[in-house]
C-alpha cells in the first residue's frame, strides 16, 4: 500500500497536475464615450442597458456658438452668391453693349472710343467674378467645416454593445474629454484572473484551459491571452486574460463570476525554462 501511493506520488510530480483559478468576465472592448464639442445635452437617445448598434445616435447637444457659426457661414455663401450674380449680369450687359456697337461702326465717330472703354469695364469685371466666385469656394468650405461640427453634436456608438454607465442628462452642459457614457461590446469577452506567483511557472501564454461561469451552467475552452507581468504587491499575485469561445445564445455579461481550470505538466514546464536559461548562458 506504502509503495502504491509511493508511486502515485512519482507519477504526480512527473507528470503534473492541475489548479483551479477564480476570475470575472470583461470586455475586451470597452469604450468610453466623450463630445468633441461642448454644448448642451438636447435628447438621450438610449438608457443604460439597452443595446445599440454602430452608428446609432446615442445622444445630441444644442450649442448657442454653433447656431451663430452656422448663421454666418450660411450668410457669407449667399452673399458670395450675389455677387457672383452680379457680375454675371453685368458682363452680360457689357457684351450686349459691344455687339450694338459693332453694328453702328462707322456711324458714329466715338464708336471706337466706347468699344475699348468697354473692353476696359469687362475686364474689371471679369476679375471682380473671379474674386466673387473664390468667395463662394471659400464659403463653401466654411459651410463644410461648420457641418462637420454638425456631426460632432450628434454622438454615434463606435461599435455595437450594451450601453452600461450613463453620467448624464438633458440638460447638462458636457465638454470634451467629460465621460458621458460607458459601452460594452459583448462579442468581445475575455476572463480575467489572479494566479499565486507560486503557480507562475505552471502556467505560460497560448497555453489551452478549461472555463465555465457556473451561474448559467455555461463550459467551454480558452487560451491564455496574456499573463500581465506586474505583481499585485501585497497578495502577491499575476494577472492573466484567458480568450474563450462564447455562445451567442448564453446571456454572458461582463461582471460574471467565472472559472478557470489549468492542467500543466511540471517537469516539461520546468525543463522549458531551464533550456531557455542555458540557451541564454551559451549566448
């Protein structure tokens, strides 16, 4: 009997064992949503915990400054307009003026005179319509740029998710860089976990685990993602991420309570990082 666990024994530490780790489910992909533009809070589009879908208004500002920009973007653009009108107009009527007095050449002894008077005039004319029509472009570009800032009052979800922090209401005066709110993208969930420093050799990246959330029953397989290499001073732990393969079906949100099973082999373990080591000596 003394030899059978003798044995047991052996086999165990030759050939490993296996540990249990607790962990919680998080995002991959969390995004905290700003304005780029300061302004009032006009409508809230979504609440917390509701789903949205990229490109969905989350919520829209009403800006005093911006009304005033817009007003004389748009001002500006008419006015480059008129004038571009204008000298059209009187272009045309300068033509028309030339062509009545070709026809009466040689009726009349100023003829010639008015002719290059009104050569002079067109040209004058046709540099004041190319002033007028830069001022359309250039308020046309103001006009772009002012709706572009249009965009910015109209906050869209970057992604789809879950809307899972909301910090603000109508009314409330938001500036950039103030979280607004917080969005959760479900597709992308990973477990996160503490190991002992004592089990941070039986454990290495890409390495294959077993994981449930025992609260919906719910068992599947991940990978190590990563192990963080900066220890937690005080319990003296490691942070790892574990990527698992999610049902779309099982209602999984960030926050749960989940489990990690890791099977290792010590002595392949350890004869990896003593070549390593030697490898690095020889070097």
């Amino acid at each position: 009997m003394r030899k059978l666990f003798f044995l047991l024994c052996i086999s165990i530490f030759a050939y490993g064992g296996a540990f249990s780790v607790t962990g919680t489910v998080v995002s991959d992909n969390q995004k905290m949503i700003g304005a780029r533009y300061m302004g009032y809070v006009k409508r809230i589009n979504f609440e917390i915990g509701d789903k949205v879908y990229r490109e969905d208004t989350l919520f829209e500002l009403e800006s005093a400054e911006f009304d005033i920009l817009k007003n004389q973007a748009d001002l500006a653009l008419e006015q480059a307009q008129i004038m571009v009108n204008m000298y059209r107009t009187r272009l045309d009527s300068i033509k028309r003026e030339k062509r009545l007095l070709r026809l009466r050449k040689g009726k009349s002894e100023n003829t010639e005179l008015s002719l290059e008077n009104l050569d002079i005039t067109a040209e004058n004319v046709e540099a004041g319509l190319s002033a007028a029509r830069a001022l359309v472009k250039n308020a046309a570009v103001k006009l772009k740029q002012i709706a572009t800032i249009s965009d910015y009052l109209e906050v869209k979800a970057p992604n789809d998710g879950i809307i899972v922090e909301k910090r603000i209401r109508v009314g409330d005066l938001i500036v950039p860089g103030m979280l607004a709110m917080v969005l959760v993208d479900l597709k992308h969930l990973e477990i996160e976990a503490q190991i002992a420093e004592s089990d941070l050799l039986k454990v290495y990246k890409r390495q294959f685990v077993k994981v449930s959330v025992p609260s919906i029953k719910f068992h599947t397989t991940g990978v190590i993602k990563s192990i963080v290499p900066g220890a937690n001073p005080m319990a003296h732990t490691f942070t790892i991420r574990v990527k698992f393969r999610k049902d779309d079906e099982m209602p999984i949100y960030p926050g749960m309570y989940a489990k990690i099973d890791i099977n290792y082999d010590s002595d392949d373990k350890l004869f990896k990082s003593d070549k390593k080591e030697s490898g690095k000596d020889k070097d």
